[in-house]
C-alpha cells in the first residue's frame, strides 16, 4: 500500500491547431493519377492545369434576342431597317450590308459590321414578312455583346492543379473541349473497428441487446465522410480480438491501403490491441489534444512488406479517433478532411469560420478549446443544441454546423462567436 | 412598310418567389419507397419515420477512464480505496461493495450502487498490482457519468419522414441498431441538350471547332448537380433536329422518367422544336423571372401513355433552364434543386442566407433581383467577381456563392448583403 504512486504521466495536452500542423507535416502527396471522364470528376481533384486551347466564347455574339446592327445606322427612335439576314446560334452570319440589320438570337456570333445588339423588345417587326424593324431607342455601341475570349483566353490555366472539381468547375473544363481530366488517384482506406462492446445494427435486434452493448454507429458516418471525400473505402469489419491476428490484419491492409482509420480504443488506459500491434509494425503517436469534443487521438504508420506489388510509400498512415460518436465525427472532420485533402494534392482544405451572434449562454468557460453543436436560426443569430455530451450524436445531426470557442471562454447572448457550417466540410 | 406593328407581348417579369411557389405547387412527391442498407442511404430521404426499440445509451455508462465509486466512500482528498473489479467497455460489471473502487473504461457501464465516476488523471494507482486507488480531490455525485437515454430514448422519433441524410443521421440510425432503411425513391431525370451550335468535347478539338460553334458545357454540371440530389440521369443526348423524332423522344422519356431536363431554347423568340413538342404532348409555361442571370424558364409537363407499364402520375414534368451557362447554374439550384427535394418529399430545402458586409462596389441598380457571384475574404467580407455576364462560368467556379441583391438596389462597401453559399445548395 506505500508503493511509490503509479499515477498516468500527466503531459500538458496539445493545441488542436499544433495537432493539425504536425499532422499534415506527415503528409505526402499521393502521385497516382487517373484519367477520368470529365462527366465522373465530381469532387475529384486536379493532377494537371488546365491551360485552354480556344477562347470562350470563341468570337464575339449576342447576349439577347433582338437585332444586330451598325449603332450609327439607329440614330433616332423610331429609326426602321431593312433585315437583310437572320443568324441563329450556331450560324455564322455574314458581313452586314449598311444601313440594314440583322435578326439575331442569344449565342449567335455578331456578324462582322455590327456593333451592337437591340433586343427585340425595345424593336417591333414591321412588314408583313419580318422584313423590317423599327426601333425604340438609340442603342449604344457594344451593348448586349459578349466578347470573344471574355470568360477564357487561348493558353489560359482555366482551373490550376490541385483544384477539387466541383459541378461548375466540370462544365468550366467541357467549356474548353475537354471531355477527359487528369485526376489524383483515390485514396485507399482501410476502415476497421474496435470495442468488445460494439455490434453491427442487425446483428441483434435491440431488444436482445445484451447489457453493455452498444451499436456501431461510428462506421456509418465514417464511410459516408470518407466517400464523400473521393475515397475508396474497405471496410474490414471488427478488429479480431488476438494480437497476432491483428498484427497479420494491418500489415496487410497497409500494403493496400494509404490509411488505415479506426475509431475507439486510442484513451490513456483503454483495452486495445491496435495500439500494441501497430507500434510493434511500424510507430505510434498517441495525442491529447486540448479540444472538446475529441482529445484522444492517434497518427502513426504501418511498415509495408517491400516485396512484390508493394506501394512505391514505405508505409501506409494510421489513424486513430476517440470512439465516442461526436469526438470521432468532429475529429474526422477537423482533422482527417484536411489530411485526406492534402494526401490529394488538393490546395485549399482551411474553412473559412463565419462570425455569427450567439442566441444563448456558455456560463462556464472549459479548459479546452470547444466545439459546439449550434444550429443557424431565423434571426441570424446561432442556437445551441442543449446537450453537448460526446455520446449524443443526435447534436450532429440538429445542428447545422460547430462553435468554435476558444478554451477559458464563456458565452453571452449577443456575442459575435466563430462558426463553422457542416456543409462546407461535407460538401 | 406600313403594317400594323407586330411586337411580341411584353408582359411584365414574374418575381422569382412566385415562380419557386407556381412550380412547387404542381409537386406531387413520389410514392415509390426503396429499402437500402444504411450504408448506402447517405443524402437519401425518409420515407418513413425512424422509431427508437431501444434507449442510447443503454445504461448510464462512464464517459472517462477512470474509477466508479460511491461519492459518500470518497470525502477528502487523498482517501484510498481498494479496487474490488475492473469493468472495461462491453462488460457488464457487478454491484460495487461498499468502499471500494471499481476500475472503469470510458462506455462501461457504471456498476450498481457506484454514483459517480472520478477520472484516472485525478486518481493514483497505489500497491503493485494497481489493486487500490488514492484520490486527489473529493467527487461530486453524478460526475463523468452519461445517463441512459441521454442521446435517444426508447420510442422517440430520432429521425422523421422527409429527413435527408447526412453522415451524422446515418450514425444515429445505426446507433438504434437500423441496418436498412425505407427511402423515397431516387428521382429519374432525362437530361437533353438543345441548340445546334453545341459540340459535345471529344467530338471536335479545340481547333477544329466550326465558327459559332460552342462545347456543350450545361450538360456537365447539370449531371453533377442531379446526382448530388440523389437523381437516377439518363443522358439523351442532343435532341434531333426534325419535330417528329422530337416528339417520339420525348414521349419515350416521359414514360419513364419523373422530369425531363433542357438547357436552351426556352427564350422569347428563340429557334427551338422542344417547345412546340412539349406543348403538342402536354403543355408548357414559359416564364420571363425577373431575376439576373436566368428569366426565361419554361416548366411543363408531357403526357405519358396509359398503357402497359406506365406510371401512377399522368404525365412527366418537363423543365427548361435558359442556355447560358450562368443562367442555367443558378436557376437550377434556386429552382430545380428545391423542386427535386420536394419531388422526394424531403422536409426542407430552403437555405438560410447569411448576412455579410459588401467589400465591393455596385453603382448601378438593376431592374432584376440579381444574384452575384461573391466569395467571402479572409477578413470577413465578399469579394465580388468582375465578370458578372452570364455567359462566364468562371464566375461560379471563382465564387463560394452568390449575393442576392434585390431589384433596383445599388451596394456600397460596408453594406450588409445577403449571401447564399453554394456548399449551402450543393451538400
């Protein structure tokens, strides 16, 4: 009972922001890259620049429908010319005759002596065959024209290596002809799971749940985050419950695999043998880090076999996130999309936090650096979710994204705080 | 020369919050439903509501590692106990005998009779075999514990019909041990493309691209789009150019489709045989929004046949987005994106715009409420991109999200406008 105490070392925890530099230090970005249809490259991110081969549009045209005319040729209201040709889009069009006009439609190219473009409500058609108009107005030169070139030069980078492609940025890539894009490959994840006390939703139903039970519920957000983030996803189940089988499970999923993520079993004391077996492959780092929810969290890396197929990397990453539903899901976030992000190659992985008025209280200042559930309302101003504990995952699901409060800090209403959207990490 | 004036009708524009209401009113969400693996129901819709059979947690459970004891064994700071059982998550544990400790694990339940749990880091193992435990500090009741039924209670609705689902609501239907869940079926979308300037990339290189003719880009993002909304697209293709084949092809797609798509044509006097083919087989609204980019939107619908095979619903929406490229992105996600949600009964698709001071200029009002592509800067504001024309897609990729700014309003910096983010309209 006088033994010298035993106690857990006691090291000071790690500011979330020195967590995520050291994290990202580690990172290599993958070299693998695919040639996809520009059709299938949705979120998938830039291996090369895109440098232009024609201008867009390709020569000057008309915004409008209407007519397309020399401007000295309509000084006055009232002014009426003969329509000597008549160009749809996708028609060339000749030279325009003086002192006549041309019927034109929106996309179509300005025939060469035209300068400008009255649309055809302020014009009226005269004669019975639309072979006259008479305008409202004096247009002014180069109206309701769109340049040649005005939204892509020729040999322009339209969109620079590391671009995460997004709906717009695919039709941005079709609009210059390209109908195949270099992207970086698919990371290749190995989910596994850990916890005696997890069992997979239908394998026993809820009420022969035996006591201590619980679902896993972790798997199904990090598979959806993961896919979500253009990764290829295996998911290898339950992590079997002897060291060597577990040892023998890493090291062949890091031959294959450029992460290995689990969730659970990275706490000071906890009942692992990931921890163990991925130290004895390879090495280990275990944080704790100042914020809330998250704080336990694990980087390493699992030594590749050199031999035959094996990865040009030496070693696959590992990742291990605190198994409490809202700590994993705020940790993958804030953590591993950037690190995923930047193993693409992808150039912007920061979030950009809004400063949005606090419609409640946080009377006691936490020593962590929190992020709280909250949720935008009608007024502009941010709810709380009323139960910020780690295991209640429905707070992820209400809110529509996290306060950012920074350790020691409370809350009033009306304070400006820091608020991060779930969409702009999800998206 | 003197004939009477043949102008077209100049009706005045339709606001765009009467347009979004004509369209979703003539909304009948679909009845099909689907069973999927929760896996798989990532930005799915409910189609029924999800009830609890269980309580999360199960039982009040320890949220540290650390020791469960009774607080009245623990009443100064240094008072040791002996540690009569080890209780790690998935175990069960047994009543705690009276002044005694019980090692516990972060998710293990809390041993009856024990009423509070005291974490390791305030706690130091004492005597070899870490079998009794000195305490720094006197617990309060009730600390470090985690009630049953905090997060879900048994019979609440966690999740209700017309949810669409993230990440997060997949976990917590997993977390009630659903392995499958009933969704409103994937919305069928046949996507055409009009306008013979258009060549599809690949067809023709840079180059060797024709005068006049353009890369289809609409067809890109608008596939993009359609999938981030759960939409099941058959592309058609570009529609022939004769009114019959027009006519066959769009009946086709009607019986087998809930929207046909098209981007072009749909202008005051624009060169088109969708038109007169939809109004043949059904009928057509062209509406002239008074919005910037976008006014000229046509919705419809087309007859389908009664015969063998045919849907419940008589007839298959029809949808005409303008032909530039702008136009087309932005009305669809102010338009389309919240018809497609109701289409699959989801709860809620309005975004909640923020409200962000202008770090730009706009000196001259425009009669049309316009939306602006902006992106926020790192000092809290919006930038404004240059090109503001609808014809130049780089705008939405240069842009986080457009400024809505209402008819006949000029904007000065410092000014608070409204922003809507795209990852708002594309998560």
């Amino acid at each position: 009972m006088n033994a010298p105490a035993k106690a857990p070392a006691r090291s000071p925890l790690m500011p979330l922001d020195d967590a995520l530099a050291s994290l990202l230090a580690q990172v290599v970005p993958l070299t693998g890259v695919e040639a996809v249809t520009t059709f299938d490259a949705d979120g998938r991110v830039l291996a090369a620049d895109l440098v232009s081969g024609l201008q867009v549009p390709p020569q000057d045209n008309s915004s409008m429908d209407g007519y397309a005319v020399r401007s000295a040729d309509v000084t006055h209201a009232g002014a009426v010319l003969r329509v000597s040709q008549r160009v749809p889009a996708g028609a060339a069009g000749h030279r325009l005759e003086p002192g006549t006009a041309a019927r034109i439609f929106t996309g179509a190219p300005i025939p060469a002596g035209a300068d400008t473009v009255v649309m055809q409500e302020e014009a009226d058609a005269v004669g019975g065959d639309f072979n006259a108009v008479r305008f409202h107005a004096t247009p002014a030169p180069g109206q309701w024209i769109r340049r040649a070139g005005e939204d892509v030069m020729r040999g322009a980078v339209v969109l620079a290596r590391g671009e995460r492609l997004s709906p717009a940025s695919l039709g941005l890539a079709a609009s210059i002809g390209l109908s195949h894009l270099s992207v970086v490959a698919r990371p290749r994840v190995a989910l596994f799971s850990t916890g005696d006390e997890l069992v997979m939703p239908g394998e026993v139903a809820p009420e022969a749940m035996p006591p201590g039970a619980i679902y896993n519920s972790n798997r199904f957000f990090l598979r959806a985050l993961l896919h979500r983030l253009g990764c290829e996803v295996s998911d290898l189940g339950i992590v079997p419950d002897r060291r060597e089988a577990t040892v023998a499970a890493l090291k062949t999923a890091a031959d294959h695999h450029d992460l290995i993520l689990t969730s659970g079993g990275v706490s000071v004391g906890e009942e692992d043998h990931i921890k163990p077996a991925v130290q004895q492959l390879g090495s280990l780092d275990l944080w704790q880090i100042a914020m809330k929810p998250g704080k336990p969290f694990a980087h390493g890396t699992v030594r590749r076999d050199a031999g035959a197929g094996a990865d040009a990397a030496a070693a696959c990453h590992f990742i291990g996130l605190p198994g409490n539903p809202v700590s994993s899901y705020i940790t993958f976030l804030l953590l591993v999309r950037p690190f995923l992000l930047k193993l693409q190659g992808a150039r912007e992985a920061a979030v950009k936090p809004l400063s949005l008025p606090a419609h409640f209280t946080v009377g006691k200042a936490d020593k962590r650096r929190e992020f709280l559930r909250a949720r935008r309302n009608a007024e502009g101003g941010l709810d709380l979710f009323g139960n910020q504990s780690s295991g209640v995952l429905t707070s992820a699901v209400w809110g529509d994204g996290v306060v950012d409060n920074p350790a020691g800090t409370t809350i009033a209403p009306g304070d400006l705080v820091s608020f991060i959207p779930f969409s702009e990490l999800l998206a």
